[in-house]
C-alpha cells in the first residue's frame, strides 16, 4: 500500500560533531529513501544540518554565538548540504528539489495553499522534497528566545500536517524513548509504544547535549503530538542505522512509535 511518509534527520546525524558532514550516514539515508520512494511511497525529507555543515565549511572551531554570523554560516551550509544531497540522491537515480520556509509560509493561507500545491507537483513528478527552515533570512529556529517552528522536530510534523502525511519519522541520536535519560543510567529501557503523550510521558524529555543541535527529546515528543493531534503516527529512531526504516514504515518495530487514533479525515 503506497504511503506518504515525511523523514526528519537531525545535526547529530549528518555530522561528526559539528566537524564535517558524515558521509556514511548522508549515504545510506540517501539509499534506503530512494529505495523507499522506488517502492512506489511518496517521501519528504525534512532536515537539520545548515549550520553545522556551514561550520565544517568555513573550517570554525565552534558554532558561531552572534545572530548575523548564524545566519550568514547557515546561507554557506544549505548551499553545501545541498550539493551534498544532490550528488548521493543522483547515485540511486533519485531527483532532489529544495523547498525552504519561513513561518510567514506557514501562516498565510494563501501561501500555504501554495506550498501545498508546490509538494503536490513535486511527489507527482517522482522527486523527494528536502525541506528547512530559512535560516538565513529567518531567526526563529536559530534563536532560541524568537523560537517559532521549535526547531526541525516541529516544522516536520507541521510539513506533514501540510501534506496529510500517513507518517513520521524522526531519525535521531538516539534508539527512542526511554523511562530515564539512557546516558546517566545504564539500566534505562526503551519505551516502545507509546499511546498517549501525558505529561509524565512529556517529563521524561530532557535537554538536547548537541552543541551543534536545536532540538532534545522535548521537541520530538512536541512533534508527535501536533503530527497525533491529525491522526499521523510518529516514529521516534536512531539516524545512525537507516535500514531500520523498511520495517518501521511497514508497522515493525524500532525505537519508539507513537500510536494515534485515526483523525486524518476528521473535519478541523
């Protein structure tokens, strides 16, 4: 059964540390959605990873602080990032294009009616959609003050919402939910269904330690919910490990799923 399922993979998975970008998961990421995309889905990649990329670039030692320079290494990064998903997507024969927002793109719904329209083109002609905030001329997802989308987590379930995706899969650095924080306790265990996002499951989230990243477990768990909220199931998987994406797209497990009712349908 063909499926519409939007991808979200974050900074911690597509570079080593904020030192380059990590070609080996790039790679197989590109692989397995063109593979996926071959098996007749429709596939939306949302992602992270413009100013990372844009500090490998410029060779930075560290994420620039000041709102210009984040702006002006995040124009250097898309570029980058985009050469980068242009080359590994065309080794399997798979076409890219480029949609970048701005919360105005969002909220006008004229421009959304737009946006919808642009997808829609763009599915029916066989390309994946890579999707990203604007950095460059928007500061909500880089200024964590002036947040709007959140950061990536939220503006993929928002893209999926736009698109009446069947699905959601947030690639993380890390294998899902866990009842405690994995990297304190050893004796952490993964939550792997999840059916209701309470607020003792929300207290689980903690802080993102990705110096390179925007988002933690709180914004994913956020993403779910306002993807929940439509009736889309979100999966929540480690980014290091793509090939689990066959089964988590036909129902099986890896990392944690978020179980919803089906709302889809149902009139706003």
């Amino acid at each position: 059964m063909k499926r519409r399922i939007v991808f979200k993979v974050g900074t911690s998975t597509l570079c080593h540390s904020g030192k380059g970008l990590n070609f080996r998961n790039i790679d197989m990421l590109a692989r397995v959605l063109s593979d996926v995309k071959n098996e007749g889905h429709d596939v939306i990649l949302v992602t992270s990873g413009a100013i990372g990329a844009g500090v490998a670039k410029l060779g930075l030692v560290e994420r620039p602080t000041d709102i210009r320079k984040k702006q002006a290494v995040a124009a250097v990064g898309q570029l980058e990032l985009m050469h980068i998903y242009d080359k590994l997507f065309g080794e399997f024969g798979t076409t890219v294009g480029q949609v970048l927002l701005t919360r105005d793109d969002i909220d006008r719904p004229t421009v959304r009616k737009n946006l919808t329209g642009t997808f829609e083109s763009l599915l029916s002609m066989g390309v994946i959609p890579i999707v990203n905030e604007n950095d460059s001329v928007c500061i909500e997802e880089i200024e964590s003050e002036h947040k709007v989308f959140g950061d990536n987590d939220t503006l993929s379930a928002i893209v999926a919402v736009l698109i009446d995706a069947d699905l959601l899969v947030i690639l993380s650095d890390i294998d899902g939910l866990y009842d405690s924080d994995p990297t304190k306790n050893s004796d952490a265990k993964l939550i792997p269904v999840v059916t209701d996002i309470s607020d003792d499951i929300m207290a689980l989230a903690g802080g993102t330690d990705n110096e390179f990243g925007t988002g933690g477990m709180i914004t994913k768990l956020t993403a779910a919910r306002v993807a929940g909220e439509k009736g889309i199931e979100t999966v929540i998987t480690n980014g290091s490990e793509p090939q689990r994406l066959y089964e988590i797209i036909t129902g099986g497990e890896g990392g944690t799923r978020f179980k919803v009712e089906d709302k889809k349908h149902d009139s706003d």
